[in-house]
C-alpha cells in the first residue's frame, strides 16, 4: 500500500466525519435558517468532492469526467439551497 | 465505461433530489412537518457508518494494488459488515416510521421520504454484493470497479442525508 495515498484517504475520511458532525450540531444551533441551510449545504459539496477526489479517485482520471461530476454536485446543492429559501423570500 | 455506468446512477438519483427540492419548495409547512417527524442522529449515524464503510473499501484497493490481497480483503469485509449496519439502522427507522403509522402515502413528504431512501436502500444491497463479488474475484481492476459503485453508493447518501433530514 503507498503510504501517502492511503494517508490521503484516511486524512480524507477524518474531514468527512468532521464535517457530518459539524453538519448536525448547525443544524440544532437555532441560528438563521438560510444562513445555516447554506452551510450544510456548503459541506455537502465539500464531502462529495473529497468523496470524488479521494475515495473514487477522480483526480487520476481526465478532467472532463472531474467537470461532469463536479457540475453535478454544484447543481444539486445550488437547487437544493434555492428550494429552501424560495419560499422565505417570498413570505 | 465505469464512469458512464456512475454518471448515470448518479444523474437518477440527482432528478430525484430535484424533485425533492422543487417540491419542498411548493409544500415548505408539509416538508417542515414531516422533517421533524424524523431523527436526524440516527441519519448521521448511518452517514458516518457509510463514510467509514467507504474509507475501508478505498483501503482494500491500495491494500490489493500493494500485493496485501488478505487485509485487503479484511477490508472489504469491514465495509460489508458497515453495509449491513447502514441496512439494520435504516430497516430500524422504517418500523419505528410504520410503528408511528406513518406509510409511503402518508402524505408527498413521506412518499418522496420511501422513495429516495428505499430506492438507495438497494443500490446498498447491490453495493454489498457488488464487493462480495470482488473480494472472491479480486484483481485490482476488478476492486476498483466494484468499490467505486460502493463509493457511488456514498456520495448519493453523503447528498441525501442533509437534504431529507437536516435542511429546512
């Protein structure tokens, strides 16, 4: 096993957990709704593109495939955030 | 190929999430009603055993590819055994759900709740299968392809979890 990658993957791990557990205490802070929505979702693409990097190995594959799959999440999380605050921009 | 294959799991499970998105958008009170119907910690949970799962499986492969087939394949059993945790806890919360007699048509909340999640219950199954498979034929093509459906498999919960249980 190259040491190196699988430190990658474990540092890699280490901020997905982080971030899940960071994801769950926003979500009970009681603070703006918007403000937190965003930060979940702001982790959301972050995880995913450790996820992709690191754990699926996307970097080592042509840069076309690592747009595709970022433009995917981008999209999901941006729609995502637009559907929560839809309804509190227009009372 | 093995990227097609992904893209295309992935797309699904994306206009699913839109779906769920614009919807929750049209319904904000009945999507607000139905989200504190649910436990986020044991959604977190199971993402942290998917998580965890997914780091073990991308293990095995540089395991395999540095010559270590048995702790590879230990590894593969380890993120097996999280599957079958992630299946366990998620089977617990559908009973807890039919127990409080909330069912798929309970309302559009809860019929998109099923769905998505029901529909990624079997992609996990497959998943487990799927590396299975590959921990008794494993050459490191072969853990490659199966271990990157799995982290497939995580990256669509990584997005659904906070979408269903947290966001609101």
């Amino acid at each position: 096993m190259s040491r190196n990658t699988a430190r990658q993957i474990t540092q890699a791990w280490g901020i997905l957990v982080l971030l899940t557990v960071l994801s769950l205490a926003a979500s009970h802070s009681g603070l703006g709704s918007l403000a937190v929505n965003g930060l979940i979702l702001a982790a959301v693409f972050a995880k995913g593109r450790w996820m992709l990097m690191d754990f699926l190995k996307l970097r080592s594959v042509p840069s076309g495939w690592q747009v595709l799959f970022l433009c995917w999440l981008g999209l999901i999380t941006l729609i995502a955030w637009g559907a929560t605050a839809f309804p509190v921009l227009h009372g | 190929m093995m990227w097609v294959l992904i893209l295309t799991e992935v797309v699904t499970f994306g206009l699913l999430f839109v779906t769920f998105a614009v919807t929750r958008a049209v319904h904000p009170d009945l999507f607000a009603a139905g989200q504190a119907q649910l436990d986020p910690a044991l959604g977190g949970i199971n993402t942290l055993v998917l998580i965890t799962s997914g780091w073990l499986a991308a293990l095995a492969v540089e395991s395999r590819a540095g010559g270590r087939r048995t702790t590879a394949r230990l590894q593969l059993g380890g993120a097996m055994a999280l599957g079958a945790v992630f299946i366990t806890i998620k089977l617990a919360e559908y009973i807890a759900k039919g127990q409080a007699g909330i069912g798929i048509e309970t309302d559009t909340f809860f019929t998109l709740y099923f769905l998505l999640t029901g529909f990624h219950l079997l992609h996990v199954v497959l998943g487990i299968a799927i590396l299975a498979a590959v921990a008794f034929s494993d050459s490191v093509e072969n853990l490659k392809t199966g271990t990157a459906f799995w982290h497939m498999v995580d990256l669509v919960w990584v997005v659904m979890y906070p979408l269903i249980y947290l966001v609101g």
